[in-house]
C-alpha cells in the first residue's frame, strides 16, 4: 500500500493545525492509547473494563478511519518536543483493524516524522488472530507486542473466555509461538484477580519458565460492580483482586525476582519502586505524584483524560476540532492530573511508603481512610505492605547504583550472608530463612 497523492491530500478534510504559540502547560512528551476499534474485541474477559463502553457510541461500527488515522498521526508526532515518540495502540483488540490500518500508520509516521525524532510502536492484543503476515511487519518495524495472558492455562482460561465462553488458552499461546517464530519482541500483561492471587509463584514462574518470558507486568483487576462501566460506586465484583492478597501475590514475586532475576526479567512494578527509591519520577503513572500525560483516543477522535476514564465527564474534546496539544494542555486535563496529588487524604499524606505509592491510581481510591476521611485506595493495604517488605532491600539496590554499581549485584549481597546471620533485608530473621539466593 502506498501514500495517497498530492490531490488526495488536497481533498482530505481539513482538521486543526498546530498552534502558532505552544500552550505553556502542554507536556513535551505524553502517552496515547489508541483504540482503533474501540471497544470491539473478538473474546470476551470477564473482567474487562472496556466491553461496557459500547454504550457510549450506539450505533457506531468503531473503526478509525484513514482521515483520522493520519490526524492522529500528525498531531501526536508535532506534539512532541521530545525526540522519542511511542504509539500504542490497545482496544478492544487493535488488531480486528487487519494489517493495512497499521501499514498505513507506518507509512504516515514516515511522512510526519521529524529528522531525529524516533518512534517505537507498541500493540496489545489478545494474540489469538495474529498470523505470519502480522508477525512479518511487526517484526519489520520493531514493534513492541503486548500480550495479555493471566497464567497457566487454568488461571487463564478462568475470565479470558471467547464470546461462546470457551477458554483461549490455547489460541494465545499459538499466537505468542508466531511471535516467538519471527523474533518479535513481546511482554506478558497479567491481570492479578480473584482466580490467581493465590498462586503468585505458579503464575510467576509460568511466564518466566514455561513462556520464557523477560518482561512482566501485573496488573490488579479493581472492577467497579454497578451497570454504568464507569468509575461510580464503592463495591466491587468478586471477580476484583483481595488488597491483602494483591501484597502478598507481589511480595512472593518480588523474593524470587530479587534472589535470582534482577537484571533478567523485569518487572515494571520494581522498577517503578527503585526509582521511587532512588528519588527519580516512577516510570509507571500510578505511583507518580500527578498524572495527566496518558490519555485514551477513541476510533472516532474523541480524546479522554485517561484509559480508565472513558467517560462522559472526562471527555476533553475532538482531535479533529481541536489539536491534541491543546487537550493535553487545557485546564481541564491539567486539573485531572494535579487531583492525583491534590485530593490524596491526610492518610495518605503521612504514610512512610507515601514517597513510592502516592496513593496509587485515582481510580481505585474509593475507600475510607481508619478515621472515615474519603479517597483511600481500594488496594492501600496490600501496597503498604509489599512497599513496607522491599525497603530493606531497594536501600541496597539504590545504593549500589548511587555508586555506579548495577543493581543485580544486590543478589551477591544476599549470597555473601552467613546462613545464620541476619538477612541483609531487614527483616530481622535469618538469611537462611528468608532471602536465599536460588542456584541454577
Ligand atoms: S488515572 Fe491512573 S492510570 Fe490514569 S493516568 Fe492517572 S494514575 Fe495513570
Ligand atoms: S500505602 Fe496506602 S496510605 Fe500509603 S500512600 Fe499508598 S494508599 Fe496511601
């Protein structure tokens, strides 16, 4: 497929051009997740936060358009005044778009790229309709491929069913084999729930061993139970993770990973945690004071403050009658992102582990605090103790990268212990009954 014409162009509508004057509050760089499909998936998780959102377009056949497409593409590359640029895309399931939608967005970004801006493309997809002509261009362009996958196949096939309720174990795992056949780069999406919070080490070991897997992330499924889909109501389903149990299930996996996998296999949740304790910026929003620049493109333009609030009232315009800078930058979208920090209760404000968790993500904060003040975060407890569990040793990972030194020497720390001494974690207990460091 190639490029349209000169006239072609000429005939397309005309959408809003970038601003002569940058908006001051306009971040230089930002995150967009597009939803070329919109809500639209070919399986049907029962968790998932997005099915319900097809309530917001009734009658739509969600599907992004060309002129929208190069839109988007436009104004996200223009945007930017950092060199470094990602587009993702995510749904629904992006890939329902076919190939050509993605062909084309290559195409544009070639058109619209600046000298020296570089861009990385990343897609989460289910994988079940991946095929060797998508792995052939998502390897050509380097794309980063999400895969979402909760566990060995009984722990999957829980809530990740197809619309016939028949589990998709079996299809995810032939795509994530495509993947693998043409060298694609892929990471493993876990949702933590209420099927495999029990099994931290099983689930953990799984992607690692089995998968071979080297990027893992975990994600607490907090599923509002009301009819809206939005963020409404202080109950969830009993499909949502335990606050405790979600502590305990990244606890377990923490003690594994930093007795033998630091530097091999990463963990966005450890990695956000050491910058927190190295006093950078998480990389990962929800620990971070503010938020504000990731926002969700729906198929039709419509830009929303966040992912998790594809919702009338955090509805900050259309790209096609208004320059995404300017939503990012508008007083609206600042206010969404300075509420994270501005509306964190006095809990919060004096809790020890503050510094690394800043109350997490608005979106889960719908408990109250001992003293009845609103806007706990639903999974406050299991955080305070996982961040509580990991002091010890992210003092030491911080340190020996304050002196130039790496991080997965923290396991030498932790073999060099005696047996009998005290774990150089803090805890208190033996080394030989606390972190001992696996051997191959
Ligand atoms: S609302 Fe939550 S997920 Fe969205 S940007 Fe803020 S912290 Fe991140
Ligand atoms: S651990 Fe709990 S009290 Fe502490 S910052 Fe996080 S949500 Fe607030």
């Amino acid at each position: 497929m190639t490029l349209g014409t000169k006239d072609d162009a000429a005939a397309r509508p005309a959408t809003p051009a970038l601003p002569s004057v940058r908006p001051p509050t306009a971040p230089a760089g930002f995150h967009v997740l597009a939803k070329p499909t919109g809500p639209i998936c070919n399986l049907d998780c029962e968790y998932c936060f997005f099915l319900s959102k097809e309530a917001l377009y009734p009658g739509d056949r969600f599907r992004m358009g060309d002129d929208l497409l190069d839109t988007y593409i436009r104004q996200l590359l223009e945007s930017h005044t950092t060199p470094e640029v990602t587009i993702a895309w995510q749904g629904g399931e992006p890939t329902l778009m076919g190939v050509d939608h993605f062909r084309r967005a290559i195409e544009l970004v070639e058109q619209y790229r600046r000298p020296g801006q570089t861009v990385e493309h990343t897609i989460q997809t289910n994988g079940t309709l991946l095929t060797d002509e998508w792995c052939e261009l998502l390897a050509e362009h380097h794309f980063l491929v999400g895969i979402s996958i909760d566990g060995p196949p009984a722990l999957h096939d829980r809530y990740r069913v197809d619309k016939k309720g028949r589990p998709t174990y079996d299809r995810v795992v032939r795509g994530l084999d495509l993947l693998k056949q043409h060298r694609v780069d892929w990471n493993v999406l876990c949702t933590v729930n209420a099927a495999n919070q029990h099994a931290p080490l099983d689930v953990y070991r799984f992607f690692r061993d089995d998968l071979g897997a080297r990027h893992i992330q975990f994600i607490p499924i907090v599923e509002r139970d009301n009819d809206t889909g939005f963020q409404e109501g202080d109950t969830v389903t009993d499909r949502s993770v335990d606050p405790e149990a979600w502590g305990r299930f990244m606890i377990a996996v923490f003690d594994e990973w930093v007795t033998g996998d630091v530097g091999t296999v990463f963990v966005p949740h450890f990695d956000a945690a050491l910058a927190s304790w190295l006093g950078m910026p998480p990389s990962l929003c929800i620990f971070g004071e503010t938020c504000g620049n990731a926002v969700a493109l729906e198929h039709n333009g419509d830009l929303y403050s966040c992912d998790h609030f594809v919702e009338p009232e955090h509805l900050l315009g259309n790209i096609t009658r208004t320059h995404m800078v300017e939503l990012l930058a508008s007083p609206q979208q600042r206010a969404f992102g300075d509420a994270k920090r501005d509306t964190l209760p006095a809990y919060c404000r004096g809790c020890e582990v503050r510094f690394a968790c800043n109350g997490e993500c608005p979106k889960n904060r719908f408990t109250l605090t001992p003293d009845g003040e609103p806007g706990l975060n639903y999974l406050c407890a299991g955080y305070k103790n996982f961040f509580t569990h990991i002091d010890g040793l992210m003092r030491i990972m911080a340190d020996l990268l304050r002196r130039n030194r790496y991080a997965d020497e923290v396991v030498t720390v932790l073999a060099q212990a005696g047996r009998n001494d005290p774990c150089p974690c803090g805890s208190g207990r033996k080394a030989k009954q606390c972190h001992t460091v696996r051997t191959a």
